[in-house]
C-alpha cells in the first residue's frame, strides 16, 4: 500500500532531435513515497527540497495523477510526498521526473493496469501545466529509462531505442533559471528549408548510430542547426562550454532540453570525466554558480 520511487533527470532534445530524442540519468533524480488512502482524491502532504504547490490541481505529480484517477476510478485515493532533488528550470527534467513519478507508483500501486505508454501518456498532462505544451521528450525516458524517440504525442507513440557500450553523460548545469515556456517563445515559427534537411539527416543519422554502436557516427550527427543558435544566447559562455568539452574528447555537447544545463556525450568514464573537468574550468573563472553530474546511459 506504499511505494519509494527514484524518478531520474533526463535530457531531452539531443541536439538534434527536438521535442522527439531523449535520454535518462541515472545519478540525480526526486524521490517520492506514495500511499494509498481510504479518502479517494490525490493529496500532497509533504514537499522538500524547492518550494512548489501542495494543490493537486497546481503541482504537476498532482495533475498527472489525477489525470490516472479519473480514467481509472479506483475505489481508494493518494497521498504523494515529494524529495525534489531536481531544481526547477534546470534542463535537466525537473517538471517531468514529477509528472512521471506519481503515475508511475500509482499505476505500481494499482497492479500495473497501464503499460508504458500510457503513463507516460498520463504524465503529459502534468507536464503541459509546467510548460504550456504537451511534449513528451523528457517523460519518454524517464519511464523507458535509456534512450527514446517520441514519434508522436497524439496518438503518443514512444520507440525505446539501443544504448551503445560505455556511452556517458556529463552535465553542467548553471545556476540561473530558464523557463522552458520563454525558451520555447523566443524560437521562429519557420526555418529554412535547408536547416530543416541537415536537421532530419542528424535525427536520421543518430538513430542510426545507436543501432549499430557507430561512435564515430554519433558525433558527425550531434548538431543542431534549428534551435540551439537561438537558445544558446540564453546560457552564459555556451560556446566556450562547448568548445572546451569537444577537445577534451566529448563527442558532442549542447543545450539540455530548454537549458541552461550543458549536456556531453562521451565514450567511456574517463573521457566523461576529463570533460567533467575541462566544463567546469570554464565557470570556475565567473562568478556563476554550477553543478556538475557524470551519468552512464543503460
Ligand atoms: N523539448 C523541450 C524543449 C524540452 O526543448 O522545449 C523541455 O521541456
């Protein structure tokens, strides 16, 4: 009749991929402790960590829950108690691993009536109320974990995509905030026609290096030409972050999901690290404040 759950970070977009490409840290992530309660209805009783709303009309795990309650009518209620780990406006998944978490120890606690896709589909509508859109790049991998490419959001249909070995993640991630609503805002409504075919032939290409362990691929495809020449103006020193990480062996860096968090790529925990390193050199010399997280990817 109790759940703990570990509801990862992620890093949506990928550079080239997005809304669609994501993947799953496995290293920082909320915890949350969800009960069953005789009293139906969804009831946030304890939040640590950030300051956010305890109204479960108001809170995103509160929207996504109920959003599963109202399709699944059980005869009982929720309580949810938050551990936020993940500050909001980070980049890195905060709204989402939230909206992911409630559904998914509800649907645990309910005898798994739902599959994947469908609480995933749930934890849309809590992370329409943090954004204002209804994507699904950071909730894809938060529930598949690896990983993920989201074909479309209605009807939602998610591929779980291959891992290749010793691939790594390492973060930096600034401390000032960008709301993902105002990073999404500033983006033109049209792009040029030849944006959009170098664009489709990185998503193309970098499915493929998945497939087929093609590091060397993977690289060659890590680019965004649509949104991040935009929303790097955002993130202080970005092209010095990202130029330090590429020659410290990354195989490609850019902005996580709407920023101002940093993500690389790289192949093997030392490399990963070196880059670790090389970013954090870059914002020792300012007066902005940051952490750092090194992940591998399952
Ligand atoms: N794909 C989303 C964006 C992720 O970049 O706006 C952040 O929610």
């Amino acid at each position: 009749n109790e759940i703990k759950i570990f509801s990862p970070a992620t890093v949506a977009n990928v550079s080239c991929g997005y809304d669609v490409l994501g993947f799953c840290l496995d290293t920082i992530g909320d915890e949350m402790i969800v009960r069953k309660t005789e009293k139906k209805g969804i009831f946030i009783t304890k939040i640590e960590g950030y300051k956010l709303p305890f109204e479960a009309k108001k809170n995103v795990a509160g929207v996504s829950a109920l959003a599963m309650l109202a399709d699944a009518q059980p005869n009982c209620g929720f309580e949810i108690e938050i551990y936020k780990k993940i500050k909001p406006g980070s980049g890195i998944g905060s709204s989402s691993a939230s909206a992911c978490g409630s559904v998914f120890a509800i649907n645990e606690l309910l005898g798994r009536p739902y599959n994947k896709t469908q609480v995933t589909d749930f934890a849309m509508k809590g992370e329409a109320l943090a954004s204002g859109s209804e994507h699904a790049d950071n909730l894809a991998p938060g529930i598949f974990g690896g990983f993920t490419l989201v074909k479309s959001t209605s009807p939602l249909e998610v591929l779980q995509l291959p891992t290749p070995k010793d691939m790594y993640a390492t973060i930096i991630h600034p401390q000032i905030e960008i709301k993902t609503s105002d990073a999404r805002a500033i983006l033109p409504k049209e792009f040029p026609l030849t944006d959009a075919i170098t664009q489709w032939a990185n998503v193309g290409s970098f499915v493929h290096a998945l497939h087929t362990n093609d590091y060397d691929l993977l690289k060659r495809a890590l680019h965004d030409v649509i949104v991040e020449p935009h929303r790097s103006r955002l993130i202080p020193h970005f092209a010095e972050v990202k130029s330090a990480a590429l020659i410290h062996g990354a195989l490609g860096a850019g902005i996580s999901g709407a920023g101002p968090s940093i993500f690389t790529l790289s192949k093997g925990i030392e490399n990963a690290k070196s880059v670790e390193r090389a970013m954090r050199d870059v914002y020792s010399s300012t007066t902005i404040a940051f952490e750092t997280y090194v992940s591998r990817i399952n």
